[in-house]
C-alpha cells in the first residue's frame, strides 16, 4: 500500500516510535484490523519512498522498475539517523547512477557480498546445514557444537572479510591445538573449511581452500595416526539367522542395515545412499567419492562401484514400488526428504531393546563388524585377495590399486563374490554345491 508523506508527521513519528508507541504513519488492514506495512512516496523526490513495517519501524527505500520487476534498494533507517535530507542524496545518486546505465541495487548487493566477514559465511553456511542436523529437546547439537567451537577457537576470524582469511589465518587458528588436541584441530579445520567452501560457492573466495587437510596438513605436518581399535564382528556361521531376524521386522532400519551388510558398505555410505545412485539394468551401485571416507592409509577413497546381488536387488526393489518420488533417499527417513538417522543401523544391531534394538548385541557385534564378517567368510572360503579388499574399497598395494579396481576380470570376480555372500547371507545353500565350487575356483584364479 503506498500512499504520499506528509513530512510534517517524521518527527512525531519517530519520537513514539523510540518510545514504544504506536504513531500516524503505521498502517492497518483494512479486512484484518491489524498492523500492516506500509509505503510513502516523497513527492519533490522520484524513487525515494519510506517504508513502515508493521512494527512501526521506518526506513528509506530506493524504488525502481527494472525489466518490469519492482526492486527495491535500502538507504537507512529513520532511527538509525537517515534523516529526509540525507535519504534525497543518497536517492538523487542511485537515479544518476541509473541515468548512466549502471545498476545501484546490484552494486550495492555485490559490495556487500564483497565485504562479507567469516561470521557471515558462517551463520550463512550453518542455515545451509542445519535442516539435517537433529535437534533435541529444542537444542541443534551439532549447531551448537560449531558455534562454540569458532567462537573458542576462531574469535580472531569472525570480523575478518572471508576472502583474506588465508593459510596464515588458519594455521593461527588450529596450531595451538594441532598436536595437543587433535579431534578438536580437525573437527575445527573441518569447519573452516566448509565455511570457505560457501564462499568459494558464491564466488565470494577466489583461490584454492586455506583450510583443506592436504594444505593444513602441509603446513602444519601429519600427526601420528593413532593405532585403529577394531570393531567386533559377528561369527559369519550366526549371520544367516541375525539377517532373518532383522527383516522379520519390516523395519526401515533393519532393512538398511541387511542391505549394508550384504554390500559390505560403511554405515553412512548406505545410509545416504540415493535412488540415482543405482543402475538397475547393470546391478550396480556407485557409491560417490564423497562419501567415500578414507579414514585410513589403506582407503582406496574415489567412487566405489558395489556389484548388487539378488538378495541386495530384493530390497531395492521392494523399497522402489513405495518409495516417495519426492525423497532422493534410498532408506527415507520419517522426516520429509531426509535419509534415516545417523547411527540407526547400529542401533537395530547393538541397542537393546527399549532403546530399538532389534539383535541386542552390544559388545560383540557392531555395523561397521559386518565388514570384517564379510573379510573373514570369503578369506575362509578362499576367494581372491585383491577382489576382497577392492569389495571394501581398500587399496591392494601402492600403484596398483586404480589399475585393477576397473579391470573387467576384477569386477566380474567381485560380482561373484558379492552374489555368493548375499547367498550365503540369505541362509541359502548354494555355495555347498558342487556348481559353486566351481564358480568358487573361478573366481580365485
């Protein structure tokens, strides 16, 4: 709704306004009855306009139709000092600008943008995020978790423009806790890095990342890694029957986790797994190199193709016929467009009962076990080193690992292997046959 000022009502206005109290110039539906934002044009200026929120609030406004679309420029508050006489400058220099040809709105968006301090990239850079982090009792841990952390370790960032910070800047973030506190150096450069990626994103921060681990690392050096505490693993001779007890429940969760296990997958690489990851047609999955964690040396990292074997193609298929084309996500989650919970395949294994356990194994079985279930059950039953190792995305020896990994005869022993254990998985007896040990020799030669 615009309407003409009356300039002998600023004054007054902005006096209730800076006392709490309702004034003149606020508007009010006139279908409602309540508060309304409001416009006033300047009649002795063109463009320049005051905008009333429903608040009360008032600020001066640049309006100009460009492309037949209404765009509007912010040129002060009222109460912030922007009094008349200033508001018709800064007008009368955004229509010159217009009259050469240039675009104020955009300059002013593009030099604030140009401007924008760590702490904005970062606030920018948590709303990306956080629709997907959980929230409990009212309480983002994993946002909270970040702010505290920038805010102890990063002080010195946070009013800097986003596109100085450099190596130098990082590294006077993360030294002094490099080497002393090592999970917490790298959940820092973790979070830094992800910041500068927004910008990098918005064309705000020119360059290569500052914070990314091979340069921190380079700088820095590379810390001792801390020997890898193994996780348990069920005997394999149990796994047919603890797979017949988890899809027993028709549980999501407990579908993931099979589906995980006859994949010999990580958690979250299953987890996150997306319908356009998958080819049907081929029986394959390629799991993206981004999720692809190489959490250790023997990590071969990069995309990671997952021959699928019938039993793994039943669950996908069966997921298929119900699942919701508007959630990208294999294992849907209950909230909408979401994947389900980080940990819930754990949880159907190792949690009890009353906490949605389904196997209650704490201690002697984990997810992340089933892959050294699945190591141990094709080592015993003699199948090819390499096939098994390249089968968990480990690397088979230096040099050599991307020249076998997409060889034909490679995959097709990997596919072999895959179907036997979904086999064996199922609690089937085909890989007592004769005909498969034949397939067996196969496949080890």
């Amino acid at each position: 709704m615009n309407m003409e000022l009356n300039i002998s009502d600023l004054q007054p206005a902005l006096k209730a306004y800076l006392k709490g109290e309702p004034h003149r110039l606020m508007g009010t539906n006139k279908e409602t009855g309540l508060p309304t934002r409001v416009r006033y044009s300047v009649a002795d200026c063109r463009n320049l306009y005051l905008s009333v929120t429903a608040s009360g609030a008032m600020s001066w406004v640049f309006l100009k139709v460009r492309d037949g679309k209404q765009r509007e420029m912010g040129l002060g508050s009222l109460a912030g000092g922007t009094n008349l006489q200033l508001a018709r400058l800064k007008a009368d220099k955004a229509r010159l600008d217009v009259a050469s040809g240039l675009d104020p709105i955009a300059q002013k968006k593009a030099a604030k943008t140009a401007d924008a301090t760590f702490e904005d990239m970062f606030k920018r850079t948590i709303k990306l995020h956080e629709d997907v982090w959980k929230t409990k009792n009212g309480v983002n841990g994993q946002r909270k978790d970040w702010e505290d952390k920038v805010n102890l370790h990063c002080a010195k960032l946070l009013k800097m423009r986003v596109a100085d910070v450099g190596l130098d800047q990082v590294e006077m973030a993360l030294e002094p806790i490099w080497k002393t506190k090592p999970t917490t150096a790298d959940r820092v450069r973790y979070i830094i890095n992800t910041v500068i990626e927004t910008a990098m994103s918005e064309g705000i921060y020119k360059g290569k990342n500052p914070a990314s681990k091979e340069t921190v690392e380079g700088k820095l050096g590379r810390r001792a890694q801390k020997a890898v505490k193994n996780q348990p693993a069920l005997a394999y001779a149990k796994l047919p029957a603890a797979i017949a007890t988890l899809l027993a429940t028709g549980r999501i969760t407990a579908k993931a986790s099979v589906f995980c296990t006859l994949t010999a997958t990580r958690s979250d690489e299953a987890r996150l797994m997306r319908w356009e990851e998958v080819n049907f047609a081929k029986r394959m999955w390629t799991v993206p190199a981004e999720r692809m964690k190489v959490l250790k040396a023997s990590d071969r990292g990069g995309d990671h193709l997952v021959p699928l074997s019938d039993a793994a193609l039943a669950i996908l298929t069966e997921l298929k016929q119900i699942a919701d084309p508007s959630n990208p996500y294999v294992f849907a989650g209950e909230k909408k467009g979401q994947p389900i919970a980080q940990g819930s395949l754990n949880v159907v294994i190792s949690a009890k009962k009353a906490k949605g356990g389904i196997l209650q194994l704490a201690g002697s079985a984990t997810q992340h076990g089933m892959r050294a279930t699945f190591r141990t059950w094709g080592g015993e039953e003699g199948y090819d080193r390499d096939a098994l190792e390249l089968s968990l995305a480990h690397t088979i020896g230096k040099g050599e690992t991307e020249r076998a990994y997409y060889r034909p005869e490679m995959i097709a022993k990997r596919t072999k292997i895959m179907q036997a254990w979904g086999e064996y998985c199922m609690g089937r007896e085909a890989l007592k046959g004769e005909a498969n040990d034949n397939a067996k020799n196969e496949v080890a030669a």
